[in-house]
C-alpha cells in the first residue's frame, strides 16, 4: 500500500510532461496542416533530380 505514495506522484509529472509536451507541439504548429502532407507523394516534381551520373561525368581517380 505504500507504494503508491510513490506511483502516483511519478504517474502525475508523467502526465504533466506528456500535457506539456503536447502543448508545445501545438503552438511550434506541428498540427497546423494535417491533409497536405499526404497528398504531397501524388503530386510531380517540376524538375525531378537525377539520380545516377551520366557516363561522362564519372571521374576514375586514376
């Protein structure tokens, strides 16, 4: 029975941090725009990057 002297007050600062941290992700804007972001994968870069060199531009080092 004792224990609970000491869970509970651990179990209250974990909930006031897990409030804190929430708080503080919200006001940074990490929920300012929830539907964008997926919608983002379906859309064409202008200028896709090229991913492997051409053969004249690959340098031997020799």
């Amino acid at each position: 029975m004792n224990i609970l002297l000491v869970l509970i007050p651990i179990s209250l600062l974990l909930l006031a941090a897990a409030i804190w941290a929430f708080v503080w992700a919200v006001k940074g804007g990490q929920y300012d725009d929830l539907d964008t972001p997926p919608l983002d994968i379906l859309v064409d870069d202008e200028n896709p990057r090229q991913t492997a060199p051409s053969p004249g531009d690959a340098q031997d080092g020799t």
